[in-house]
DNA sequence: ACCTGAACACCGTTCAAGT
DNA sequence: ACCTGAACACCGTTCAAGT
C-alpha cells in the first residue's frame, strides 16, 4: 500500500519468510505464490525472478524447517548424552512435542507428496543428521548392556516408526489431542521402549 | 439410490466410480472435478447435480475406501480367531500391506487436511468397526495371559502407532519400499509385539 | 538486473437457460 | 428433473516490455 518502491535485492529471504509464515500457519492445500507476492506488496510474476516455480519456494522453506526438527532433537540428545535409556525416551518425546506444535510443518517434511520431487540431496545431509542422532541413541543403549535386542536397524526403525505414528494420529486428530497431555505421551513413549530394555 | 436415465443412466455413480479411480492412481493433488466431467463426457457443471462440492464427492469415495480397509483387517481378524499373539500380528501385516497397495487411498483416509472436513459421523462406524478390530485382538492377547502388559488402551495404541508409522515411513518413501519385502514386514510387525509377550 | 502487466491454461463454484 | 454454457474469482506459469 504505502510500498511503491523498488524492491532490492531482499526479495528472495522476504519470499522465503512470509512464505514460511504462511505455510506453516495454513497449510500447503491454502498455499499460493500470488498470496505471497500480495502480502510484501510485489507483482505474481516476481517470484519467478527467484524460484524456478512454486515447489522450489517450498522446497527452500523446507530446508529451514529440518533444521529446526534437527535442533529440537538435538537438544535432549546432548543433555541426556550419559543416560542411553533417558536419552532415547526423551528423543520420543521432543519429536512427538515438535510434531504437535508443528503440524503444517511435520505435513510438508513428511506427509505431502511434493516430497518426491524435493532434490533429496539438498536435505538428506540434515535428514541423515536428525536419524543419526536415534541410530546413535539406539546404539548407546544396545552398548549399555539395557537392551534384550541387538539390531540397530530393527530397533531404530521400531522406535521412529513408534513416535511416527503416533504423531500423525495425534497430528490427523484420529486420536483427540486434548487428551494428550504430557504424561501420556511419557507413558506411551516409556511403554514402547520398555519391551527391550532390562528392567 | 435410485436413477432415472437421463443422459447416462447414473451420473451419480459414475462419478464416484470414475472419481474414485483417478484419485486413487493420480492422488488427491491433481484431483479436480472438472477432469472427471471431462473423462465422464459430462459437462463442468454437471456434478453439481449431485455433489454439494468437490469435497462431498472425496467423501464418497473414502466411505468406500474405508469398507475396502475394514475388510483387509477383517480377513486375518478372524482367519486367526483362536491364534490371539499371531492374530494380533496377522493385523498388522494386513494394515501395512493395504497401505502399501493402496498409497493414495491411504492419504486421502488418514493423511490429509481434507479429513478434518469430512462430516465424521458418516465414517466414524466403519472407522470405530476397524478400530475395534486391533482393541479386541489385543484384549484376547491380554485374556490369554500371553501379554506382559495389561492396559488394553495402551497397547492398543501402541500398535497401532508402530504399524501406522511404519506404513507412513513406507508410503514417503523415507524408507526404500524396494527392500520392505514380505519378510521384512514379519519381522518387524513380530519385533514390535515382542517385548509384550511372554516368549 | 529486477520487476510489471498482459496473457494463457487450468481450477471450483454459481446460475440463468435449455432439454 | 437433469444438464449446459457463460461467468466469476482464483490459481501457476510465461514473456515481452518497462525501470
């Protein structure tokens, strides 16, 4: 309204920025470039200076999103770093929580069907990053002597698979989340665990 | 339902039938109405006659989408009848493999923001019936004193979790579905009852 | 070099009008 | 009663033209 002017050289992280803020509070169904370029004010066709397409908008958006899924695993996974047991329960728990408080996000990492044509090798590096911590996680358990199973990989999977699905139930409102407080989701994440570990 | 012949007999049906296949090879992303018109012979229009929106029309094909799931877990559900453990497990293979074969169905039912929108009332019985499914096998599991674990909300949401995750893990294709074979499947649907179970 | 405006091909949805 | 065609408001994307 009040911007007539040029814009310089920020237009790419502007589109970037609102663009996260729009997707993640709405959801890639309600998402358009044209409601991105109206909000800072710019014509439709001036994205297309910046992004091959709308995916390539997304995919950018996506980038900055797996780094923050990263940092809030990363977190317990340090802090628990001499307790295998805690650290690979409260790995459960800060990616359900992220889930819960990321819906839109959580979609476009792991639900949606863009995806597929995401450049995996632009994100991988990260995404490896984020399953090493569990793999690590799992590793230090099995080493601990805590566990009745020694396979890495089954036990990796099994454990993601847990907190997964458990997200997206939570997430599609299959199970209510109001009732999903803070100690259910200690319960079922100690529960899922509790299988293979000595008591 | 019944249908005078007006110009194809049964525009109704044909545009659940028809629509249910485009949705389920092409997915919910390049779904649009005006396709199915157009592969019908029917003008744009047309399926306003009959649908309030595109969305009422997506519910019709999921309720029928959602029979097709209830009757893949009822198959081993009672193949396996008197078998609790292997039937708890029989469940599991099945709910796995129907998302594996049925990806885009799959979506539309547990994965997208459309859900939310459906009128649950018209689902919830078939959808409560599969549920119930998974809770009675895991309350003879429990009766069988076969289980270390007694709570049957729990373990029933535990499992359900593990296979919706593992299913959704799959269907992204964060995990290859090439090395997901049939064995693979076994194995892990076993691992995850096993800390559960009195060996 | 960066952006605009018109243009094109697609959507969902509504409605007066035709059969 | 069922369907059509025009119309409207939205999309994504391209491109010649403006600054």
């Amino acid at each position: 309204m009040e911007n007539k002017t040029y814009h310089h050289g920020d237009l790419r992280n502007e589109l970037i920025e609102v663009g996260a803020k729009l997707l993640i509070e709405q959801g890639l169904e309600v998402f358009s470039l044209r409601k991105v370029a109206k909000e800072i004010g710019v014509s439709h066709a001036a994205p297309y200076r910046h992004f091959k397409d709308k995916e390539d908008l997304i995919v950018e958006i996506s980038n900055k999103g797996i780094e923050e899924f990263y940092n809030a695993l990363a977190k317990p996974f340090y802090e628990y770093k001499n307790q295998p047991k805690l650290q690979l329960i409260e790995l459960g728990k800060a990616y359900i929580k992220f889930a819960i408080d990321n819906p839109y996000l959580m979609k476009i990492l792991f639900f949606s069907d863009l995806k597929k044509k995401i450049d995996i090798s632009k994100i991988s590096d990260i995404n490896d990053d984020s399953y090493s911590l569990l793999v690590d996680s799992v590793k230090n358990c099995i080493a601990s002597g805590e566990t009745t199973v020694k396979d890495v990989q089954a036990l990796s999977l099994l454990t993601w698979s847990f907190v997964h699905g458990l997200s997206a139930l939570m997430m599609e409102e299959v199970i209510n989340i109001g009732e999903i407080s803070d100690e259910v989701i200690d319960k079922m994440v100690k529960l899922s665990t509790l299988g293979y570990f000595k008591s």
